[in-house]
C-alpha cells in the first residue's frame, strides 16, 4: 500500500541551511526518506551527511 508522508528538514546550502517540507509517495517511511536525499542529492548535490530530516508525518 502506498502512503503519502510529509517530510520537514533542512540541508546545508552553501554556508547555510535552507528549510525543506516536502510530500512523497512510498510504501515505506524508509523508503519517502531515501527518497528526499536522492532529490537533494540530484537537484542540489547535498551530501547526505549536510541533509537534517526533522518530521516524518503520514498523511
């Protein structure tokens, strides 16, 4: 069954941290996490190291 989950944090841009909430469809909340360091990763070339997952919430 696929879930929505809401995901807050932050992650290091630059010299600085850049608030993120973001809504992800997966089966597991493992999987809605690995998912938003792939797309930070991707879209910002944020180490995983540098990304700060806050809330994991389902909706």
């Amino acid at each position: 069954m696929v879930n929505e989950y809401t995901i807050k944090g932050k992650f290091l841009m630059g010299s600085t941290f850049q608030k993120f909430e973001r809504t992800i469809k997966a089966a597991k909340e493992e999987n809605a996490v690995e998912k938003i360091y792939l797309d930070l990763g991707s879209k910002h070339g944020v180490k995983r190291k540098y990304v700060h997952i806050e809330e994991v919430r389902t909706d």
